[in-house]
C-alpha cells in the first residue's frame, strides 16, 4: 500500500501537463492541424508557464489572465511535491514548446506535399497579423490576410495607380508572424535547445520551402491538384517529383514526449534535446 497514492497527491502541475499532452496527441492523428488549434496550444502552454516562477517562458512575455486548468477563482493555486524538480519544470515548457513546433512543421510539409499552398504559408511565410499604417490616418488599419493591399485600399487611392499610392502612404508593421518562425524565434531565444535540435528545424523548414516551389512549379498550367498532376506524368518524372516532397514523420515528436516524461520519476530531465548546463549557444541567422 506503501506505492499507492490519491489523484488529490498528484501535483497540480502534472495534472495539468498530462491534459496537456493528450490534446497534442489528439492533434497529432490528423495529417494537418489548424494554424488556429497549433496557436491556441501555445497560448495555453505560455499562459501557464508566465502563471508561475517554475516555468521558464519566452523572454519578454508578459503574464497573461487568460483562462486555463492551473488558476482557480482567478487565483494561482499550485500543489507542490517533493518528485518535481525546478529543472524539471523548466526543461517540461520548452521541450513541450518543442512538440507542438513538431506538430506544425508535420502540418505544412504535408500541406507542401499535397498542393496545400495557401495553408503552408500560412504556416510558414504569410504573417498572422499585419497593421497598415497610412499617412494622415491615425488609426492604423488591420491588412486582411488572404487579399492583395491593392484590392483591400484601392477605393483609397482615388484616379491615382493603386501600387504608386500604397508606396508613397502605407508603411506595414507585422503584429504577428506566422506560427512556424514564431516558434523557432522562441525556441532559439529560450537558449536551451541543442544546436542539434535547432538545425533540424531549420533544416525541414527550408525543405518545406523548396517543396512550395516544387509544387508550384507543377501547378502551374492547367490542373487543380497536384495528385491530378501526378497522374498525367510518367513513372520517371513522377519518382523524381516524389523524392523532392517532405514526406515528415512524427519520431521527434515522439522523441521528445519520452524526454518529457523521463523526467517525473527521478526529478531532473537528462534530454538530448536540452543544451547542457554551461553549454553556450551558436549564432543562428534570423529566420524570417
């Protein structure tokens, strides 16, 4: 009986951190999730990592009030145990933050695969949110996403050629970049990921981009999908197409999960994702 314990001796943290991660895993039956879902994910993770000191949350962020399984009564309310570490609790937040950037890159390279264009880059390329500042106009103006500005301000520009006015009145501030380079700004910024880790990402997301030209390429004519492309090609052409696609899995994703949780039976995390203590950063380039 010695071994047994009450669900109300469970760590509040852990309780909530389980939750966590069964949603991820949730998401990760479905071959493409929703910029909004992956975005919710991180909203909820960097609200409760700014709720309380233990977590190590993205540099800058201010605390957020926003709802979530660890405030009770609009009070933060934590039950402490003696099997969590602190650096336990660090490394959970960014390997975690780790996971859900899997589950983005494993959505738009399989939107890159399949044609999907304008939802890889809005995972990738085209910002969330960008606000147009416009002379003699104090307000700025939110750009709607998926619309040319020449279409949403030409009734603006008068008799005047709409490109010649925006040049000359708007300048744009983006408020939002998309969901993949926000994660990886966090992720390098946090300075606790491996070199090693951080490459990869690189790595498959510029795999993704030459897959977006790739397909591009492809659809360019007359067809409206690129299965519908595949099948009007010969054998040859088609392996040599294929071999230029993402084709991602989800081991890292999985990788990391054990890493997360190797971590709750002896109270610290040995990841070989996490840099080791003392272990300085390289200089990545900035990743736009």
């Amino acid at each position: 009986m010695g071994r047994l314990y009450r669900l109300s001796d469970i760590p509040r943290e852990i309780v909530w951190a389980r939750s966590f991660h069964r949603e991820l895993e949730r998401g990760a039956q479905f071959h493409v999730m929703e910029e909004a879902w992956l975005a919710a994910r991180v909203a909820e993770l960097d609200a409760a990592a700014h709720t309380d000191g233990n977590f190590a949350g993205i540099h800058g962020a201010e605390k957020t009030r926003a709802s979530h399984p660890l405030k009770k009564s609009g009070k933060t309310s934590f039950k402490r145990g003696p099997r969590i570490s602190r650096e336990w609790m660090g490394n959970f937040y960014w390997l975690t933050l780790a996971r859900i950037m899997e589950l983005a890159l494993f959505s738009a390279g399989n939107c890159a695969d399949n044609g999907m264009l304008r939802q890889v880059g809005d995972l990738m390329f085209n910002p969330r949110t960008i606000m147009v500042h416009i002379a003699g106009q104090s307000a700025p103006v939110k750009k709607r996403r998926h619309e040319p500005m020449t279409v949403q301000f030409g009734d603006r520009a008068g008799h005047e050629n709409v490109v010649w006015w925006l040049q000359r009145n708007t300048i744009n501030e983006v408020k939002e970049k998309p969901i993949v380079p926000t994660l990886m700004e966090a992720l390098r910024s946090g300075g606790r990921m491996t070199d090693e880790y951080l490459e990869s990402v690189e790595s498959r997301s510029r795999k993704i981009a030459d897959t977006v030209n790739l397909v591009s390429m492809c659809l360019n004519g007359p067809v409206t999908g690129f299965d519908q492309y595949l099948a009007t090609i010969d054998q040859e052409e088609r392996r040599f197409l294929e071999a230029g696609l993402c084709r991602f899995d989800l081991t890292v994703f999985r990788e990391l999960e054990s890493e997360i949780w190797s971590g709750t039976s002896c109270g610290a995390c040995r990841s070989a994702f996490i840099r080791a203590e003392g272990e300085a950063p390289d200089h990545y380039a900035n990743f736009s």
